[in-house]
C-alpha cells in the first residue's frame, strides 16, 4: 500500500477510468468531499485494489443491501476514505437477485474479511473467493437460507428450523498447543466475547474470534418500523459510551443526503457534546485499564475526575449519558449563560487535575513495564487492516476524522491530533491521556466561538428517495462510519453502522500473537472494545416466536429472579 495521495473527486474518477479494468456505469459527485461510483460487478476487486494500492485510498466498510422494493436489485457498497483529500468514496455494484454472488475483495484488502462475511450472513450475497467464509453473526443455529436483511424476511420472526442448541464448530488446535477459553464471561469484560486462545505454555500463538452474541438488529428496525426522526434515540443506544457520537453519524448521513442544512449554532453545540463524550470516555478508560494493571488508586482517581463531567451532561441534556441530542437539521438542547459558566469552571478544574494525573502516569514505571512491547501492532498491519482511533494513532498513523473528514464545527477549530509511534499499549495510554487536553481546547473554542441563532432549523422537509449519504465522525476509540440509503414511509431503505471496535478487534490477533497470556487482557483493553456496538433489542421467545417488550419493573424483575434461581 502507498502512501495516500493528495486528490480531487475528479482526479480519482480519472486514475480509474485510465486503468481500462473499472467499468463505471454512473458517477454522482454530490459533493467536492463526497464520491458514489456505480461500476460493474465484475470490475470490483480491480477497481478495491486500485483505490487501496495505487491511491493509498484506507478501507472503511462493505455494506449488502436488498434494493429489490425499487430496483429489483441486490447491491454491495465497498467505502473508502481519501484521508488527506477530505473525501469519502463508495463503491456501489447492483446484482441480480437470483445471481448474488460478487468476487471477494478480501484477498487483497484483509481488512474487508468481517464485512464481507457479514453480508454473507445477513444478506446471503456470496463473496467469491473469500478465504475464510465463515459465519460471524447469525446465532450457530441459524437455519443456512433464512438472510434477515432481505426484505422479504420479517423484523419480528424467528425463522423455521432454528436449532438453539447447536454448538459453534471452532476451527482445529494448532500442534503443540491447548486452548485457553478468553469468555464469553470474563471478569474484565462488561459484554460477552469469546476468544478461544491457543496457548504454548504461557505463550499465546494465535486465537480464534467468536462475538455477535449481543447483536440487537437495529439497522433491520430502522429500515421496518422506524421513522428518520426516531431512529437518532435509536442510534444513541448502539454505544453505551460513544452514544452522542453515533446519534450525531446518523443526523449528518440522512441531513447530507437530502441537502437538509444545519444552523451554525447548532453545528457548535454538536461540538461541544462530542468532546463532553469524549472527555468522559477517555478519563473512563484511563481508569479502567489501570484497574486492569492493578493500578486501582489511579482508577478511583480518574473516576472521580470523571464525575463532574457526567453531572454536567445531565445538567445540559436531563442525562448524564445517553443525551438525546439530534432530530434531523439541528440539536435539541440549547446552552444558557449560566451553562457556558458552568462548563468553563468545569473544564479548567479537569485541565489542572488531569495534568497531575499524566505527569504521575508518564513517570510511572511499574505502568510502563506493563505496558511497553505489549499488544504491538505495528504501523503496516495498522494500515493493512484499517485499524482506527488512538490503536492507529498510537501506531503513527495520522488520522483522525475531525481533521481529515471534518464535520459540525470542527473545520472552525484549531486543534493537533496526537501521534505516537511506539506501536504499543504504553503508546495508546500517552495518546489517550494527551487527547484530554486537546478535548479541552475545542471545547474552550467552541464556547467563545458560538454563534448566536436558532438551534434547528424548523423546515417541513420531505426526504427525497434513493439517495446516499456517508458520514464519519471520530469516536473516542476512532471513526464511526454511517452509510444510508433513503426510502419511503418516512425511514431509511438501508442503514448501516460500523462502530471503531468492529475494524479494531481484527488487530487483536496481531497484538497478542507470541505474547504471554497475562498480557491478554491489556491488549485487548488498550482498544477500549465495544462488543454492543459492535454487535449493533428486541425480545423474541425462540420456542413460540411471540415477541414481547417489557416495562422497566417486568424487567427488573425478570433480572431478580434470574438472580435467586442462580443463587438457589
């Protein structure tokens, strides 16, 4: 792969076009920064190739759809990211229902291996040449012709021929080695995840990734029951942590696609919300993985300088997490004075206390032989599987989506994005604790810079049909990426999330291959994993196939009495 390229929309369509093996059937350039290119299926693996190898375009996501309510028609979309162009790209290929197959792009861009498997699962498109097709999300007794994605196939069924007691068949144990189960249930993780490490003595010489035991079908809910307007409170809930920034993908894709424009105002109040979440989440982390090093006085620390954050959230929103901050062309909450008050006597408590903190992490040394040549990565496995956030950052990989792809008021903001090139654990806890300052600063400028106006901008808009919106916004632990195609009844025809931890958990392997089991567990913490996002709830009775919603006492008291039979 080489190094990206500094072009235009036009420049790429060119470089294609001159390769004579990309077959474009139609071009929309929607913006300077945004490019949908529908090219022939046959054309994929050579056009993927091309934009990854020779643009030194960085992967994203590949997204399986069922069009077959307009068009007739299955697609596959492959996005990429121009990063220093500020452009995002989408590759689009329209196939024949009773043909869905399209040649693998995964040979050639490893990073592509789950989302390619993913819409062999859920959609039932067969990627051609794919070198390890096995099934990532459907529960292991999902019957093998039941695709949820088509939109022949109900939000609230269970499909015939569901066998609940079927086991996942784990690939064999390499010579030499035994297995060391790493979950379902760990006293490290909040969400189940099972890796099934092989281990050679204390060394660990490769695993085996089974997730998707949380997955929810909130992109199926979207485009079968959900209006545009709903789906933000939806959307916030994909996250427990990084839920603002989820909420805030989703208003931008559909406000792009309709050329729906957002007050300035309100593109600051984005901001500041942002790295509120941000703040937390990274003062979060810094807790928990020292709890996970044995470093509970720096955990109780971090958590206790966290709290006034959580508290004035609240005091913003009526929450402390989850904020409810976006309808479709603006925000719903404003900022009073008295709040602007509040959040500058917050914010310089935090910077003076924080500094403390970093200049006693940085000098310890009990930390740093916990963490340094632990969980290596380094910078062209980073780059070769797209990995995101402080993991790529902490890989010297200079990317962040608020300087390369920017969005709400970020263009308006000055702010350095940190890079550290040790490849490590210990590098991703120095980028996670320097973030905290700059998190600081954008929320300072934003606060003098805030424009006086509405906060939304009220219009009766009408969604128009089948159009694209793609939309990325930095995460704490790096690039949420929304795709979305508009439909009638007032919601999407297709919706599509890829959380950070989604493409960061393909780099684990990498990370602990040959490293002591102790280190597992930090390895893993140092991508700060999100398993509900990453899985993206409805409650089916799997036996009657009744669905059901409960009330927050009949769920407390379901979860009792889980508990007594357990204890009994």
């Amino acid at each position: 792969m080489m190094s990206e390229l500094k072009l235009s929309v036009h420049d790429i369509v060119k470089k294609l076009k001159a390769t004579g093996k990309v077959l474009i059937n139609r071009m929309d350039i929607t913006s300077p920064r945004r490019l949908f290119l529908h090219i022939d299926s046959k054309s994929v693996r050579a056009c993927c190739k091309e934009l990854f190898y020779s643009l030194g375009a960085r992967y994203i996501t590949s997204i399986g759809g069922d069009d077959t309510n307009n068009s007739q028609k299955y697609f596959i979309a492959h996005d990429f990211a121009f990063d220093k162009s500020n452009i995002l790209c989408s590759i689009i290929c329209w196939l024949d229902p009773d043909n869905a197959a399209i040649d693998s792009i995964t040979p050639d861009i490893p990073a592509a291996s789950w989302a390619e498997r993913e819409f062999m699962d859920l959609m039932g498109i067969k990627a051609v040449g794919h070198n390890f097709p096995k099934r990532l999300i459907l529960p292991d007794g999902w019957p093998d012709n039941a695709y949820p994605l088509r939109k022949d196939f109900s939000w609230d069924k269970t499909p015939m021929g569901f066998d609940e007691n079927k086991k996942f068949d784990f690939e064999p144990v390499p010579e030499g080695c035994v297995v060391v189960p790493f979950g379902p249930v760990h006293p490290s993780l909040d969400e189940p995840t099972h890796f099934r490490l092989y281990v050679d003595g204390e060394i660990v010489r490769g695993c085996e990734y089974r997730g998707f035991m949380a997955h929810r079908g909130i992109e199926k809910l979207a485009e079968s029951v959900l209006t545009y307007n709903e789906i933000p409170m939806v959307a916030e809930r994909i996250c427990g942590i990084c839920g603002c920034v989820h909420n805030v993908a989703y208003a931008q894709a559909v406000e792009e696609s309709a050329s729906i424009p957002v007050p300035p105002r309100a593109r600051y109040i984005r901001t500041i919300m942002l790295e509120l979440e941000r703040l937390h989440s990274h003062l979060l982390w810094t807790g928990l993985a020292s709890h996970i090093l044995g470093f509970d006085t720096l955990f109780m620390l971090c958590f206790r300088i966290r709290e006034p954050i959580m508290r004035l959230a609240e005091k913003i929103t009526g929450n402390r997490k989850t904020y409810g901050l976006c309808v479709i062309g603006g925000v719903r909450w404003d900022l009073t004075p008295e709040l602007k008050e509040d959040l500058t006597n917050c914010l310089n408590k935090i910077e003076s206390e924080w500094q403390e903190v970093v200049k006693a992490a940085l000098a310890d040394k009990n930390l740093q032989k916990r963490t340094r040549g632990v969980g290596v990565i380094e910078e062209n496995s980073a780059r070769t599987y797209s990995l995101v956030g402080p993991v790529a950052r902490g890989s010297g990989i200079n990317i962040d989506c608020r300087k390369d792809h920017p969005y709400a008021a970020y263009d308006e903001i000055d702010f350095d994005v940190i890079v550290d090139n040790g490849c490590d654990v210990w590098a991703r806890v120095k980028v996670r604790l320097l973030e905290v300052f700059e998190s600081i600063k954008i929320i300072r400028q934003c606060l003098n810079k805030l424009p006086n106006g509405p906060i939304s901008n009220h219009i009766d808009y009408e969604i128009p049909l089948n159009r694209f919106g793609l939309s990325s916004v930095e995460a704490p632990r790096g690039e949420s990426h929304h795709f979305l195609i508009t439909g009638d009844l007032n919601r999407p025809n297709r919706w599509k999330v890829r959380a950070p931890t989604y493409q960061n958990l393909q780099g684990i392997p990498f990370m602990i291959k040959d490293q002591r089991i102790a280190d597992m567990t930090i390895s893993l913490g140092s991508i700060d994993p999100c398993f509900s996002c990453t899985d993206r709830v409805e409650l089916i009775d799997i036996r009657s196939g009744k669905l059901s919603i409960c009330s927050q006492e009949e769920l407390t008291k379901f979860v009792k009495n889980n508990i007594n039979s357990t204890q009994k």
